[in-house]
C-alpha cells in the first residue's frame, strides 16, 4: 500500500510536469494547427538560458528566470516571423518537418554555446522530502505539482475569461471569420508561439532542477506526444488528464511490472484509448462532409 | 501530384496511362539507365559505400511514399516496419537455414503482414492522430526485438556471414552495388506502375477524400489496411537489404530518428510522387557527408574554434532543411517539374 | 515570377553543397615510408553520447598533437583523420569507408553502436579496431580478429564489483543492477550472474532495465528496495546515474550504488552533489587527481594550450592511452624496420609486450589468444566531492 502511494505521488509530479510541457504543443496547435517537433528543443534552450543567466551572469534565480521568459518571447516571435510565417498555407506534413529542421538549428546552437557536458544548476526548489503516510516525496516535486498546477489554471482562464485567449480560441475554430471581425491572425499566432516558448521555459527549469541540464533534456519533447494525443490535441484541460494518466501508467508499470516495460506500456494504452476515441479524450471532433 | 504535366495533351485513356509521354521523357530514361550501369565504375570506393546507403534508402522511401504521400496516412513507424525486415530475414537466414533469396522474401511477406496489422488503428484515426498511433507501433516493435531474447536474441547485435550465391561471396560494395540497384530499380518500376493500377488510384482517392471514395463504391477499410501492408513490404525489403548488406543487425539502427529520417526524404524530395522519393533518398543520404567534407573544410580554415565545428554541422544540416522547404514547400520533385515545364514552353511564360 | 525566384534560390543552396563536395576524399598517406601514418577517429561530438565522446575525442586528439610535437614515431608523424559520427551508425559506415579511401592502417572507433556495426568490416578489411566499447564479446581473436579491448571488459568491471560487495558487505547481501536498456547495458549482466553462482557468492542478484528520458528512477528503486538489495550497480553513463544517487537520497534508501566505468567519473560527482557521497566507482583509468606519473604528459600538455585536465577529467586520459597503445604499437613497427599495415599492427600488437601507461591503467597486453588488455581496474569511493583510492588493482 506504501509502494503504491509512493508510485503515486512520483507518477502525478510527472505528470504534471508531462502536462507542462505538453501545453506548448496544445497552445500552437490550437491557434496555428501546427505540431512543433521542436518543443523539446525550446525546453533545452529555456533550460540552458536560466543556467546561463543563474551561473555565468550571477544573477538571482527569480531574475533568471524572468530573462529566460524574456528570451523565450523573443526566440517564438522570431520563429514564428521568420521560419512559421511562409509555410503557411503549405502542407502540415511539411511544415513539420521544417519544425524537425528547427529542432537541429537550436540544438545545434545549444551545443555551439555550451559545449556537450551537462550542467548542474543550483536548486532552488525547496530541498529536503515529506513523509506521508509511509511515502517519500521530496518537496521540489511537491513544488513542480503545485507550479504545474498554477500555470494550467492560469492558461485554463486565459483562454477562457481573457480577450485574448478568446481571440486565439475564435482563430483555432475559423482563421477567415476571426480576419472578418478584426482579430489580427498574425498577432495571434506570434502570441501562440511565444506563449508556447514561454511555458517551455517553466518546464525546461523545472527539468533541469531534478535531472541536470544536458542535451538530453530534447527528447523530453518526443516522450510528451501520447500525452497531447490522449488529451486532444487541442485541449489545455486535456493535457493534464493525459499527462496524469501518462505519469502514473509510467510509474506502476515501472513499479509493477519492471523489464523496461514502462517504455511500452503507455503507447499500448494510448493505441487503445484511441481506437474508442479517435480523437484523444478531450479533443475537438471534426465532423467530416463530402 | 498532377496526374500529367502541363503541356502535355493527350486524345485516349490509353496515352494517358503511358509511363512516358514525350521523347525527351525516354531520352531521360536511356540516361538514367546510362548512369547507373556506368556508376560503380565511376566513382571512388567511399562514394560506392554512399550510393549504396542510397539505393537501400530508395527503397524504403518508396514504400513510405506510397502510404503517407500516395495514401495520405502519416507514419512515424518505419524504422519499426525497417526492423522487421532486418532481423526476420537474418533470423530466418540464420536459425531456419534457408538461402538468402527465400528469407529475403520471407521477410517481406512478414513484414507486409505485420504493417497490415499495425495499419489497424489507421481505420480509425487520422493525421497527426494516426502519426502518434505508429510512433506507438515503432516503440513496441524496437521493445519486442530488445525483449524477446528467444527469437531475436535480446539487445545483443545479430551477425550474419557473408552472402553467398552459386560459390560467389559478395564481399565488396562493388559487388552489392548491382544487387541494391537491381532492387531499387524493380521498387521504382513497381511503385509507378502501382499508380496505373485500380488499386493505387484507390490510394489516392482516399487520400484525397475517404468519404467521397467510399461513396463510389471503394472499400475504404481493405485499401488502408492494404496501403499498410505495401508499404511496410518496401520497407521489409529495405531492412532485409541492409542486414544482409552490413552483415551486422542491431536494433539501435531502427531508432525513430531512422522513421524521422525517412519522413523527411519524401517530404524534401516530394509528397506523392515516385521520382522525388528517388531525389529525396539522394539528397538526404548525401547531405550529412557534404557537411562532413564542409566540417573539414572548416577545420582547416577555423583551426582555431575546431571544438565548434560539429555544432555548426548539425546547424547546417537544420538550417539546409529549414530553408529548402521555406523555399520550395513540395520538395525537389516540383523544382525539377517546374524546369522542365520551362524549357518545354520557352520562350513562354506559360 | 516569385517561383522562379525561388527554384533559382534553392538550386543554387543545391549547386554549393555539390561543389563542397566535389573536392573528393584525399589521396592516402597511410604505409608509404616516411611518410605520415594515417588513423581513422569516428567520434560522437555531437550525438547521444557527446557529453563524455567530446572529451574522449580531445583525448586522442590531444596525443596525437603532443607526440608529433615531440618528434613523433622516429621521426614519422601520425595523421589524424577525425570526423564526428554523431552516434548514427550509416553515418560511421560511411566515414569508415572514407577512411578505408584514404589508406589508413587503424581506426579509433568509439560506442557500441559503431564498435558492433564496423566488427565485421574491419576484419574484411584488416585494420585494427580500438574503441571505448569494452563488451566482453570484442576480445576473442577467433570471432573478432581485429577489435583490440584497450580497458577491463564490462564484464570483469562487473566480477571486480561483485567480489567487493562481497567483501564489503561482509558474506550475505543483495544486488540490484541497473543498466542501460541497450546491448552496452545488458553487457556485464548475464555474466555477473555466473561470476556469483561459479565463486558461490553469498549474493542475490537482480536487473533492472532503465528506461532512458525518466525524470526518476524512484519505481525502480522501489522494486530493488523489496528485493532487499544494499548495493546498487550501475551501468549506464552518468546523468541517469546521478539521478538514481539523488533519489536514492531523497528517499533515504540504505543503498550504495557501485558504478561501472562510464558513470565513474566527475560527471556523477558533478551532478549528483551531496548525494554523490560514499558511492563506489570502478574505474579501469587512473582520474586526475591520482598523481599517477603517466598524467603528467597529458596535464602539461593542457597546459601548454589553457586548459587543464581537471576540467577536461578523466575520460581525456581515456582516449590519450587508448590512443597511446595504438601508437605504441606502431613504434613497434617503425622501429624494426617493419612496413606499417593493418595485419602488421595486429600481430605487433600482439607480440610486443605489454605497453606501460605510467599507472594509469595496468599494463595493457594482448597476445594472439586475447584481444583483453588488461584485467585489473582500480576501485574509488566518493568522498567529499573527489575520488579517493580503495583499490589501485583489483582483478577479477
């Protein structure tokens, strides 16, 4: 019974972290239909500016972390300006791949920079762990539950209460009816990416807090795909069921089972939750004409 | 993909089925067949080990061509699909003692199947749904081969001998020069001529609206499933091809960087059409040793910052990727398409 | 108009690749009398394994340098031919065939990744073949003639390890071993088994695949917590590693992890912290601050350029004295007037006697029935951040 707190509680704190950085995928998807192959690499870079910021510069965490926000706004308007705003109106197939291409430039200029070894960043989540109930958590994944959860409830709300948000819902839904009553598309989908850029940078930090910064942190963006897809694709309250039913399966089977089964065992279940519904949990059917 | 060239009229079904329509089409052809019969004799031993990684990823990106570009079914599973045909031809080379042509086709066939079986959720799912769903397929094909130490050996590398027919040992690139572009020639023949057919005009129509191809009367369920099992057959093919070719199988070969790789052949090459599958498999396989021969070159220029200089290739190799396709989204087959129509109408616009 | 501009554009990207390319492989230099010797290097600087490739790469790189400078092998300078592989093995098939092009008489490969694709090749090819991949399977001249082990196998890595649990723990104790899920994981673990049951160790012994991209290894650590397992052996490289430190410290799991050589360095240390403290390595060569006398080439040399080898650590001496006996081989040849060749370094190899690395390693030794260098590996224990000696050779 222990164990199986234990599991739980480790499986939720990846979940939410799951869900955090599934929320960028969700976030351009849903204003732009496109899937960003480089979302792992925006985590990289959010990771690496808060390190560089923290330790090369010195500067406080708190600062740090307000740079790696600035930076990652700058980097998601740039790439939606330069590199998003051409392949408009192209095919989704090749517009992912020119997200693939992305993902090598900023790796790339990651490993120009700051070299190959992973960093260590100082914590600054709170150390130390809490005994409950026989289970041991440490706080620093009590802190990522709790900033996960801030910032989904905050995006939840911006797409909901705030102009904006609204205006990026109303793009999603009908690109040619939102020009008509004003909404500037353009503004949207740089809003998009730089919103997505942003809260890879909260998940970037919070990753490199419990594994180190390395290059590694990149194929965190592929480990997220059955979470968006479970949820939706373009569902924010969908990221955070798929993340958590993503991290716990992860942890029991890890728990339970063991033999690297952990690895699998998501995709069959994403494979037979998809076959009843085809699209994700809380994703938007599209519902097909001839 | 038009289904013919602007330009270029025809009066009867039957001229517009031909494979080539103008004479410049069979002059092209009398080159192409040139070219590769002259090739090994032509270039050095390096780029022979090149051509040769070429004429197997020919293969390979047809099949997946004639899934996500002629069918309209995005996958991320061909690494997986590649896998399969590795390991089951030299499991059967190996273990069942059958020559090397029979477990070649052996492997194909199973490979086919098991694509037709993971094409399953395809009749559900679609797009970027679909492409996840075969990323699945790939992770759980890459764990079955590191598991089921029985038949596959667990993580441990298969090593197969050298291939033998009729007391001749094909030892050198050279020598499976002939055997790769045999096969990467019948997969072009194949794979054009696939389009000329009833069933590879069902591949297309229900890319291009299920829902209308099922109202004329196309079983939309059967042609999925069997666009899955072609297309994974190629791929068995591929797989079959590179085991025997390297002597050597490892499932670290058949990452999903291979499935990415792949994808992005056809797309650079060009989405639907056989031709830019060719021009992609080239283009792609050449690129990462173009930027090894540009590193050196910047090694010696930039002694200096040599440590910086494999993070410039993998920026180049982005950066090259990024801007072909910002600059021509359909890939390398519409700009060949595109010279040709304007020589054809010179000295017209059009 | 706009579509022309751009099929000219990317013609023209197009038309500058072809041209970078047309320069051709350079003729070879490799046997000829006086002339340079020409290696093959295939090197991760930039794929899945870059973080430790890099160093270990300026390693051989860094040998090479300082041994031409010093007026080479009698006078004949060794040539590199280094090229980044990026960890993908079609890439390092084509490198190695540039190599083979250009007349080289050895290749230094790296990872399991290239050493398993390439072990056919170079033994068609007959050039001698060292990598940082230590599988035990590579040191049977009769399955792998030309692959040479530079360092103690994983599996005797593993032997070494179970014997000191066994000493440590005092008799009767549990293992859980953790490895990577490749055949560089699975390597040492089925052998670490028979070594247990054909010494009758009072061991038990567990594994436990670690799935790559976790954020923790808490599930796993559970399961190895209700096997009753006291010690932890690692095989994997060190970030992961240094995360199972700190969860075993978080969840104040009495465990003490041993780590075998590719997690046993400053990386771990680096990482894991605090948490790093009181663990096991076994590490087959000697980390900076050992004082051993055959460091002192390699840190002058640092020096010489800015930079130091406790920054570079201990995987730069890895590659030098990989790199070291390569060329100790080749000396071998120089010096009896022998023309240098792929077969001819095999059997110098072979025949010469052990190589002397100044206590980095043990005297490394191959003979025409073992392509195993050496046995022994040293065992170090992590206290206050530095590695401190427990053992200098412990053998199997």
């Amino acid at each position: 019974m222990t164990e199986f707190f234990q599991l739980t509680l480790f499986g939720l704190s990846n979940g939410a972290i799951l869900a955090l950085a599934a929320l960028g995928f969700v976030l351009i998807y849903k204003a732009t239909s496109v899937i960003n192959f480089a979302q792992g690499h925006f985590l990289l870079i959010g990771a690496y500016v808060f390190y560089a910021a923290m330790l090369v510069f010195g500067f406080h965490w708190s600062l740090a972390i307000l740079i790696g926000v600035a930076v990652a706004i700058a980097l998601g308007v740039l790439v939606e300006r330069f590199i998003l705003r051409p392949m408009i109106g192209e095919d989704a197939i090749a517009v992912i791949m020119v997200t693939i291409g992305l993902s090598s430039v900023l790796g790339g200029g990651v490993q120009f920079f700051f070299g190959t070894s992973p960093k260590q960043t100082p914590q600054f989540l709170p150390s130390g762990s809490l005994d409950i109930a026989g289970a041991t958590i440490p706080y620093s994944r009590l802190a990522a539950i709790a900033i996960a959860a801030v910032v989904l409830t905050a995006f939840t709300l911006f797409f909901t209460r705030s102009r904006h948000g609204i205006a990026m819902r109303a793009v999603a839904d009908d690109q040619q009816a939102s020009l008509t009553i004003g909404i500037s598309v353009r503004r949207v989908f740089a809003l998009a990416w730089a919103l997505a850029a942003v809260t890879a940078v909260i998940g970037g930090i919070l990753l490199a807090d419990l594994t180190g910064v390395s290059a590694n942190l990149a194929g965190f963006g592929l480990v997220v795909f059955p979470v968006v897809i479970l949820g939706g694709l373009d569902s924010v309250p969908g990221t955070i069921v798929g993340g958590v039913i993503i991290g716990l399966l992860v942890q029991y089977s890890a728990g339970y089972i063991g033999n690297g089964f952990e690895q699998v065992v998501p995709f069959i279940v994403l494979i037979a939750i998809l076959m009843v519904r085809p699209y994700g949990l809380f994703g938007q059917t599209r519902i097909e004409r001839v | 993909m038009p289904a013919t060239a602007t330009g270029v009229f025809h009066r009867s079904y039957a001229s517009e089925l031909r494979l080539r329509h103008t004479r410049a089409e069979k002059a092209r052809l009398v080159l192409v067949a040139l070219l590769v019969l002259t090739l090994p004799f032509l270039v050095s031993p390096y780029w022979l080990t090149i051509v040769n990684q070429i004429g197997i990823a020919i293969v390979g990106a047809i099949g997946l061509n004639i899934l996500v570009g002629y069918t309209g079914q995005i996958s991320l599973g061909q690494g997986g699909f590649l896998a399969v045909g590795a390991y089951s031809s030299a499991i059967l080379h190996l273990r069942g003692d059958l020559p090397v042509p029979v477990s070649i086709a052996l492997a194909v066939l199973t490979t086919a199947v098991i694509g037709a079986l993971f094409g399953i959720p395809a009749l559900r799912l679609k797009g970027l749904y679909l492409a996840i769903a075969t990323l699945a397929s790939q992770e759980i094909i890459l764990f079955t081969v590191r598991t089921w130490d029985a038949v596959t050996g667990g993580t441990d590398a298969i090593s197969l001998p050298r291939l033998e027919m009729a007391g001749f040992v094909f030892r050198k690139d050279f020598h499976w020069y002939w055997i790769i572009a045999g096969f990467a020639v019948l997969a072009v023949i194949t794979g054009r001529n696939l389009f000329r057919t009833g069933l590879g005009r069902s591949f297309m129509a229900v890319r291009d609206q299920d829902i209308a191809a099922s109202a004329m009367g196309i079983d939309v369920t059967k042609t999925k499933v069997l666009a899955f099992a072609i297309s994974s057959a190629y791929a068995g093919l591929a797989g079959a091809l590179t085991a025997h070719y390297t002597g050597i199988v490892t499932w670290e070969r058949f990452t999903l960087d291979v499935s990415v790789l792949y994808l992005a052949i056809i797309i650079v090459g060009g989405l639907g059409s056989i031709a830019g599958s060719v021009y992609g498999a080239v283009f792609m396989i050449t690129l990462p040793a173009l930027i090894t021969r540009f590193g050196q070159d910047l090694q010696s220029a930039w002694s200096e910052a040599a440590a910086k200089v494999p993070a410039v290739q993998v920026i180049v190799f982005g950066l090259v990727i990024v801007l072909f396709l910002i600059f021509e989204p359909r890939g390398l087959n519409r700009i060949w398409q595109r010279m040709k129509d304007y020589i054809r109408f010179w000295p017209f616009r059009y | 108009m706009k579509h022309r501009m751009r099929t000219t554009l990317a013609l023209a990207a197009a038309a500058g690749l072809t041209l970078t390319a047309c320069g051709g492989p350079d003729a070879g230099t490799g046997g000829e009398d006086g002339g340079p010797i020409a290696i093959g290097v295939l090197s991760d600087l930039s794929g899945a394994t870059a973080d430790v490739g890099t160093p270990y790469s300026e390693g051989i790189r860094g040998y090479v340098d300082w041994l031409n400078a010093n007026g080479g092998i009698d006078g004949r300078d060794l040539e590199l031919k280094l090229n980044d592989y990026a960890y993908d093995v079609a890439r390092a098939e084509q490198l190695y065939s540039q190599y083979v092009n250009e007349d080289v008489v050895a290749i230094q490969g790296w990872g399991t990744a290239d050493t398993e694709a390439l072990r056919q090749k170079v033994a068609q090819d007959e050039l001698p073949f060292m990598s940082a991949s230590y599988a035990e399977t590579l040191v049977d001249p009769e399955e792998t003639p030309y692959n040479f082990v530079v360092a103690t196998t994983y599996s005797d890595q593993m032997r070494v390890a179970l014997d000191w649990i066994s000493e440590d723990a005092g008799g009767e104790s549990e293992v859980a071993v953790f490895h990577h899920d490749s055949p560089f994981g699975e390597s040492p673990v089925a052998d670490g088994k028979k070594h247990i049951d054909e010494k009758d160790l009072d061991l038990g012994y567990k594994s436990y695949a670690m799935p790559s991209g976790a954020t923790d290894y808490v599930a796993q650590l559970g399961r190895a917590k209700s096997q009753g397992a006291e010690y932890v052996v690692i095989q994997n490289v060190s970030s992961p590693a240094a995360v199972v430190a700190k969860n075993i410290a978080q969840q104040n799991l009495d465990m003490k992890i041993v780590c075998l050589n590719w997690c046993s360095d400053e990386l771990f240390i680096k990482l894991a912290g605090d948490a790093a403290d009181g663990h096991v390595m076994v590490q087959p060569f000697a980390p900076p601050n050992s004082g051993a006398s055959g460091l002192e080439d390699a840190a002058q040399h640092l020096e010489s350029e800015g930079g130091s080898l406790e920054q570079k650590g201990l995987h730069y001496t890895q590659g030098w004295y990989t790199m070291h006996v390569m060329a100790e081989g080749i000396r071998h040849l120089v010096e009896n007037g022998t023309e240098v060749t792929g077969p001819n370094l095999k059997q110098a190899l072979e025949e010469m006697g052990p190589v002397d690395t100044g206590g980095v390693t043990q005297p490394v030794e191959f003979s025409a029935e073992s392509h195993k260098g050496v046995d022994g590996t040293g065992i170090y224990e992590v206290s206050d951040g530095e590695m401190t000696e427990l053992a200098a050779e412990a053998t199997p």
